[in-house]
C-alpha cells in the first residue's frame, strides 16, 4: 500500500470513529417536543397575552393554555375553576364569593372577569414563586381562547414560525354540573381556527378520562391528537384511579382513546413508565420542568416532549 493511500485510509477511519462517537451525543437523539407550560410563565403571570408573546420568541414547538368556562359560554385562558389565585376578583367583586369563600370564574360573565387584573399565582394569599414577577406591577389581563389563538396564529405568520397548541381542559365534571359543555364549546373554536383539520399542529390534553372518551364518541373523524394527564391520587383532581394508569394493563386501556400520556416528571423517574407507555404506543410528555440541571435525565429516560415554565432554556 502506498504511503498516500495509507494516510487516506487513516483519515477515513478518524472520520469513521468521528462519526459513531458523535452519534452517542445527546444531541442525535430524536427531537423532543418542548411545550411552553401556560407561556413563558417563569418569567410572566401566567397565561396573559404577554406571557405566550414571551414564549413564542423563544421558539417552543408548543404553547400550552388551560380552558376554563365563564357564566356567557366563553372559553378563556386561565389555569384554575376559581379566579382568587390569579387575580384580584377579591378587591373588585368582593361580595362575589360563594359559600365556600371561593370566586368561580363560571359566575362571572367574560365583561366582568376583563375588568380583573391578572398577578403572579399565589396559594392562600402566599405568592407560590417569590423570585418571579412582582405580584404588584403591571396590568395583565385574563385572555380569552380565541384570543391566544389569534396571537399565536398572527406571530406564526409575522416570524414565519410554526408553533403548535396543546389546550388543557379543565374540571370538565365541574362544567358539565354547571351546565356548560366544555369540549362543545372548546372543539367550536378549534374548529373556527383550523385546528380540527389534517395536519394541525395541536394535542388537546385532560385529566379526565371520560372527556378524552367522549371526544372519540363526538368527533370519530377528527385528527386531533389526545393526551391522558396523570395526576397523583392525593391531589383530588378526579375520582379516577391514577396509579392504575400507570400499570402496564392501565396503559394497554389509555392507548384505546388516547395518543399519549402526560405523567407528573416524579412517576417517571426510577420506573419503567415511559419503557412501558412506549410498549403500549403512547407518546410521554412529562409535567413541569423547572430546573433545566434534570432536562439530561429526562432525555436519557426517552420521554417524546417535556413541559417547561423556561423554553428558553431548553432550546
């Protein structure tokens, strides 16, 4: 072999082994999905208008908004039934409240509730994240769903980006006592916007396996993407059973109706969860990084897309 042809053989083989090594890297495995969880709202209150324009400069594949109905049918953006956390209902309608000492956003009409101002979530009066937003500045208001729509639609066209939603219904037993018909109305906006057409970058998500059930049942033909929410029992979200869902037999039952599974980042961590739901054909999108120092880990378990209050630090 001539010397030549030594030193090129020598240097395929160092571009070889360069190859195989890089290949191991973190950064070649599949693309996971980073959700911005209610916008940017480690740096923001939560879900206002300002919060997901913050977290669509940051380039997420999606920005999450929770769906809350009011007293008029409207749909708006708000994480909770009850308006106290968020806002400052108590100062404004302070004989408003129901029996319980709660403000529920469903006995206010959208005129009323525009009226609030949105701040910081606090827990019995307690801000829950000191070191975020000043609890007392600025004038951030509750949006309502079309809204967020429309935002996120005109800021795809204007960056020409392609930023997907990923709607979280809540308590829709809760609605559906009060007379409303969540995913009727949640599913007419969709609609309106073109998101129940082929192609749409969407995952609609909830914690109740009966609305996710009843989506099939409604709207066979829709190509909307599903995701079961798993709560842990302790919390009271629903009467169902979370830790079943879990199981390898509760996951064969979830893949039945649903897309994917949404479990609180604790379950997956030293557990086959995410082996498990993969085995089942399930997408797993875990809830809610806040440090990025666990993201390595949560990438080594080979979760498929990740909740964040920080999407820039993901990116």
């Amino acid at each position: 072999m001539s010397k030549s042809l030594k030193v090129l053989t020598f240097l395929y083989c160092l571009l070889l082994a360069s190859c195989v090594s890089l290949q191991t890297k973190p950064y070649f495995q599949k693309k996971v999905a980073i959700i911005a969880h209610r916008g940017a709202s480690g740096y923001l209150p939560e879900h206002t208008l300002e919060a997901i324009a913050m977290a669509h400069a940051f380039n997420p594949d999606f920005i999450e908004p929770d769906l809350v109905i009011t007293k008029d049918d409207q749909v708006i953006v708000l994480h909770d039934i009850h308006l106290e956390n968020n806002t400052n209902v108590e100062e404004v309608f302070p004989k408003r409240a129901r029996k319980d000492g709660r403000w529920y956003a469903v006995d206010f009409t959208l005129k009323e509730i525009k009226k609030l101002k949105v701040h910081e979530r606090t827990k019995k009066g307690r801000v829950v994240f000191d070191e975020r937003f000043p609890i007392n500045r600025g004038s951030f208001k509750v949006p309502t769903f079309k809204e967020f729509i429309e935002l996120i639609q005109g800021l795809n066209q204007s960056r020409q980006k392609s930023i997907g939603i990923y709607p979280e219904i809540k308590a829709p037993v809760f609605h559906q006592r009060e007379g409303k018909d969540p995913l009727g109305l949640v599913m007419k906006i969709l609609m309106d916007y073109g998101y129940n057409q082929s192609g749409a970058k969407i995952f609609l998500q909830c914690f109740d396996p009966k609305l996710l059930k009843e989506f099939k049942k409604r709207f066979p033909r829709s190509p909307i993407k599903l995701i079961q929410l798993i709560a842990d029992n302790s919390w009271g979200e629903s009467k169902h059973d979370y830790e079943v869902m879990r199981t390898k037999e509760g996951l064969k039952e979830i893949s039945l109706y649903a897309d994917g599974i949404g479990p609180w980042i604790p379950f997956i961590l030293n557990s086959s969860l995410v082996s498990d739901a993969h085995d089942s054909g399930l997408l797993v999108h875990p809830y809610t990084l806040r440090e990025k120092k666990y993201y390595p880990k949560l990438i080594e378990l080979g979760v498929d897309g990740v909740f964040t209050d920080f999407p820039d630090l993901l990116n």
